[in-house]
C-alpha cells in the first residue's frame, strides 16, 4: 500500500454520510424490541457529529441491515 494512502486512511476522515433517517445509537438502546431482536454491529457518525447505527443483525435470524450501500 503507498504510504501517502495509508496515512490517509489512519488519520484523515475519508468519507461523509449524509443519512438524516439514521437510528442514534441511544434510540435503538431504549427500543426494547430493537434491542431483543437485533445486535448493532456498525456505528458512525453523521454530518452533525452525532453517532448512529449502520450496520445490524439479528440475533436469532439471519437479517442484516445496512443504512449505506455497501
């Protein structure tokens, strides 16, 4: 890998999500029902700094969520 990407990617922040719909990690965490069925597996932050949920499963299911396009 060059250097000069490698560095970018330890220290630089390389993508931006613009996702407004996205679930705060302390929402889904208060959701009983969430919390019973599904398993947070990816968190980021949004534009605003604030931390959500981007990637579930489920815990007993084979349901996976993803809030970008992977």
């Amino acid at each position: 890998m060059p250097l000069d990407l490698r560095i970018n990617l330890e220290h630089r922040k390389l993508i931006n999500n613009h996702h407004v719909y996205g679930i705060s990690i302390k929402k889904f965490m208060n959701t009983p029902k969430l919390v019973d069925k599904l398993r947070i597996t990816g968190i980021s932050r949004d534009q605003d700094g604030r931390w959500f949920c981007i990637i579930m499963e489920g815990r007993d299911r084979p349901i996976y969520l993803t809030q970008y396009h992977p």
